[in-house]
C-alpha cells in the first residue's frame, strides 16, 4: 500500500510539471505573437490612461487636473509600476506579469483543493484553472480578470485557513486580501457585512478569540480600503468607498431604455434614451455637481424604478443572470467585431477550445457542488460566499458573460472533487442533492439554449458565413 500511494503520488506531480509546461508553452507561444496588439477594449483604454497618469505624476486622474473615482484603483496603479520599471505602455511586460499571476493563482487553486478535499482534488483543479482557455485568452488583455481572480481566490484560501486554524496573521492576511480584491472590482466592497458575523458564528473556541479574529479581518480590510475611500468622499463630496461606477451600472441596467438582451450595451444609448437623461443641472454659482453626486442620482433613480415596476425589475433579473452565465463568447465576439484578427484556424479551435472548456467546467462544477461539497460545511459556506455576492450584484445590475470568469476556478474546484469521488457520490447523494444538481444542469442547458437560439443566432450565423 505504501508503495502504491507513492507511485499515484510520483504521477500525480508529473502531471500537474506537464500541465504547467503546456500551459507556458501556449501562453509564451501567444505572447511571442502579440507584439502588436494594443488596447482595443475601452476598459482597456481607461486603464492604460489611469495607469500613465500615476506614472506621469498626474494621479489618478483622467487628464492632467482632473482627479477621478471612476474606476478601482489598484489594476492602474499596477499598471503604472510595471511601467516604472519596463518603459511607458509596455503591454507585452504587463501580459508576461500577468501570465505569473496566473501561475500564482494555479497554487492557490491547488492549496485551496488540499484543504477543502485533498491534494489530488487540488491538482485537477489546478490544472483546469490553469489550462482554461478564456482564462489564457484574459491573460493578454489589459483588464483587471487575471488580478482580481488570484486575489479572489487567495481571500477564500485565506478565510478557509483562518476557520480551520483560526490565528491572528490569518485573520489579517484575510482582510488585506479582501481589500485588494475589493480596490480590483469595486463588487467585493460590501463583504465584510456579511462575512464578519459569518467568522463569528464559524471560527472555533472561546468567545473572545470568535469577536477578535473577526475585528482583525477588518482591521486588515480597512487598512487598505480606507485610505481610498477617504480620498474618494473628499474629492466626490459624497461617501464614495471605492468607485463611481456602481450607481451608473445600477441605472443603465433599470431604466425604461435597458434593452431586454445585452443589457450592458446601455452604455452606447445616447439623447433621450441615454441613461443620463434627467441628470439634474447645475445650480447657478454652485460648483458642477461630482461623479460621486451624479452617481448617487443615478442610483436613486434605479432604485426607484425597480421599486415602480417589480415585474420588469423580476424578468431583467432572470435574462442578467441567464446573461451572466452564459457561454464565454468575448474571444469570438472579439473577432467577429474586428478588435482581435488572428489566423483562421487559431479562430475556430480557439473559439472551440472556449466553449468546451466552459461547459465541460459548468456542467462539473454544478453537479459537485450539489454532490460532493467538503465534508466541513463552514467551509463550503466560506468558499460560495464571494460567489453569491458577484452573482447576486449582476443578477440586479446587469449580466455579462465576462464577470463570472473569476468564479471558473471555484467551478473548477467542485468539478474536480465530482470526479474524483464520481464512484461512491452519486448512489450514497440524498435526495434533495440530486434533485438541486440535476436543477442546476438543467438551468445551465436551458440558459445556453436561448443565448444560441434567441441571442447569438444572428452572429453565429455570420461567422459561419465567415468561415465558407
């Protein structure tokens, strides 16, 4: 037996050096061939504006004089390191960094696996993660995917660890990785609401350690989110936390104009269907109205729209979440719009590879969280925590395919454990189990039916057009 565990172990870490060196192979082959590719997206110009305005010495400001809360802080102040070192606007260093953050998110998948299963289970969802082909294709963009999910991931690590081994450190590493992660995208700010009496109830011991571990996780939150957040209320003359972005999402997604499908697509309407239709005007010797006050509006008039038509408000909820876990369609979408023009074979197996990587994940993901979650039920609550937030925040916004890419390691997870415990899972799951795991991949397949059907029939038309 001694042996036997050896060898599966031997094999178990050749596959995962495998896994790691296809994975360079193809991210270092890309790489080699982008030299040229700039910031075709417009986040990706926000960005790379921001981040040369902090390497320029103008802040974080649009222009020159013109400070900004439009968006996190942290993607642009990384930006800007990277191009103190590197040279201005070097985006092939910036992916190079990023294709490292990505083998660093690899780890913390596997770490994460090790505690919540075992160290098998670790290394299937590390590799998943790792090889994901979305997850490659985000690694060459300029945007805050590939940040923003090792930070994800290293805050549920950390919340994991501190439940089973409840330390002071932990409790601050927690709190600081949750702040970072909340200064990448701004979803994650409110957390701390929900996750503090969480710790209270789920961290072991005597009553003092279950108030202390949890201030310290805040301690360490507010460590790094305050600083911002006190910038933000002075410069926007409103409680402004991490950026201006929410209140105008909120509006763009419930108003009269949003439109039933792509909800997002909002942000183009101008004039009277514009979402900024009704922005109150400057009153006479007042000083022009903030980004933090237009916010602010834009989000009371959401809210008051929702609350006025609670049916509308219901059937958007459902097409945004069926939105937002859709198939990944932003590397096709890409092409097909002119902003990415690789070779045609690279097209088919890349848009291929996309789409099966996301349903084969999915559809995993979603019958192992039902089946065989962690024997710890604390920790099983602790890792869905960020997930429900994210989703929950979208669900009312509004849906896109794009931000649910973060949670694929999560997924990956699950799906991990499914197959390895596959054998004994299925005839021992109770009932209610089964019933939620098969729900749960019925959802999914009925959500992708009308996204192919209904939604991209149109595009995916011409793309086989394309192809002839």
């Amino acid at each position: 037996m001694p042996g036997g565990l050896t060898t599966a172990a031997g094999e178990g870490r050749r596959f995962l050096w495998i896994a790691i060196a296809i994975g360079l192979v193809v991210r270092l082959a890309i790489l080699w061939h982008t030299p040229a590719l700039g910031t075709a997206i417009v986040d990706e110009q926000h960005y790379s504006q921001l981040g040369e305005s902090i390497l320029a010495g103008d802040g974080f400001a649009r222009a020159p004089g013109q400070p900004t809360s439009l968006r996190p802080p942290l993607y642009p102040a990384l930006l800007a390191a990277i191009w103190s070192v590197a040279g201005k606007h070097n985006l092939q260093f910036v992916r190079g960094f990023q294709i490292v953050l990505a083998l660093a998110t690899m780890a913390v998948v596997y770490l994460l696996g090790a505690r919540l299963y075992d160290a098998r289970t670790g290394r299937y969802a590390a590799v998943a993660s790792w090889l994901y082909p979305s997850l490659v294709f985000f690694n060459f963009l300029i945007l805050t995917e590939t940040l923003f999910t090792l930070l994800l991931l290293t805050f549920v690590l950390s919340t994991v660890w501190l439940v089973q081994t409840p330390r002071s450190g932990t409790a601050l590493l927690c709190g600081i990785a949750l702040g970072l992660a909340a200064l990448t995208r701004s979803v994650l700010w409110p957390v701390p609401l929900v996750l503090s009496p969480m710790l209270f109830v789920l961290i072991p011991g005597p009553l003092g350690r279950r108030i202390a571990l949890p201030l310290l996780v805040l301690a360490g939150y507010s460590i790094v989110v305050a600083p911002w957040a006190v910038r933000n209320t002075r410069l926007q003359r409103v409680f402004t936390v991490v950026d201006t972005m929410g209140g105008m999402n909120l509006r763009m997604g419930n108003y009269e104009y949003t439109p039933d499908n792509r909800m997002w697509d909002a942000v183009a309407l101008r004039g009277p269907k514009g979402w900024v239709r009704g922005v109150p005007p400057d009153e006479p010797g007042a000083p022009p109205k903030t980004e933090g006050q237009k916010e602010k509006w834009a989000q009371r008039q959401a809210l008051e729209y929702m609350r006025q038509h609670p049916g509308t408000t219901a059937r958007r909820a459902l097409i945004k979440f069926a939105d937002f876990w859709g198939i990944e369609r932003e590397f096709a979408a890409g092409v097909q719009s002119g902003l990415f023009k690789p070779p045609l074979w690279f097209q088919v197996v890349g848009s291929a590879s996309i789409v099966g990587a996301f349903v084969a994940v999915s559809l995993l993901g979603a019958a192992g969280l039902w089946l065989t979650p962690p024997a710890d039920r604390r920790l099983h609550a602790l890792t869905l925590l960020p997930a429900v937030v994210i989703v929950a925040a979208h669900t009312i916004v509004f849906g896109h395919s794009r931000y649910h890419l973060p949670l694929v390691p999560i997924l990956a997870l699950y799906g991990a454990a499914f197959v390895v415990r596959i054998g004994p899972s299925i005839p021992s799951a109770r009932r209610f189990r089964m019933t939620g795991a098969v729900a749960t991949v019925a959802v999914l397949l009925a959500i992708w039916i009308r996204q192919v059907a209904f939604v991209d029939a149109h595009y995916i038309r011409e793309a086989l057009q394309r192809l002839q």
